[in-house]
C-alpha cells in the first residue's frame, strides 16, 4: 500500500507539473493504454473491462474536443477526426469489435506521434 500511494503522489506531482503539451501527450498515451486494454479484454471475452476502457478512451477524446481552440481553423478539423473517432469507439463498444479498435488506436498512435515531433520542435 505504501508503494501505491508513493506512486500515486509521484504521478500526481508529475500531471500537476506538467506543461500543456505534456499534458496532451498523457492524454494521447492514457487513450493508447486504455485502447490496448479494452482490444486484450475483447481478446479475452471480459466484456466489462473492455467497455469500461473504452469508455475511458471515449471520455480522454471529449476532453481533447472540449480543449479545441476554434480560433485556429484546424481545430475544425481535429473536432472532425475526433468526433470520427468517438462514433468508432462507439460501434466497437457495441458491437465489441477489435478490429474497430484496432483503427482507433492506430489512429491514436499517429497522432501522439505527431503531437511528440511538434512538440520537439517547439522546444528547438
């Protein structure tokens, strides 16, 4: 129980001290992990733990759609790929499909990926 709450604290001071950036690149990473559970609970036949993560991946993708800035005319699209996304989650929520999830989550790992290059290059 110790390591438990030391940990919890480390990741509590970690989000706490985290730029926006950071945070975003947590969020992407949350919905990558959430995403690979839910795919292992399909895999597995436990069909709570796979609708409780997607749920999870659902609400982190609110939150990216909450946080848009409309000033800038991308975030019109980035509200299209995420409101893609939360009908995909969706469908493989109900239909439990992994394949579904299987495009969610690439599409997840593309853009964490491309979130780390902007970030990369914002901080050169």
């Amino acid at each position: 129980m110790i390591k438990s709450n030391g940990y919890a604290a480390y990741a509590n001071s970690k989000v706490a001290t985290a730029t926006p950036a950071e945070l975003t690149l947590m969020l992407y990473d949350g919905a990558i992990k959430f995403c690979n559970i839910a795919i292992m609970a399909l895999e597995e036949k436990d069909l709570e733990k796979a609708h409780n993560n997607i749920i999870k991946v659902e609400n982190i993708i609110s939150e990216f759609q909450i946080t848009l800035n409309h000033k800038y005319p991308v975030a019109k699209d980035f509200d299209a790929v995420y409101k893609y996304l939360k009908e995909r989650l969706v469908e493989a929520n109900v239909k439990k499909d992994k394949e579904v999830l299987e495009e969610v989550l690439e599409y997840l790992r593309t853009m964490r990926d491309t979130w780390k290059e902007v970030m990369k290059v914002a901080h050169a």
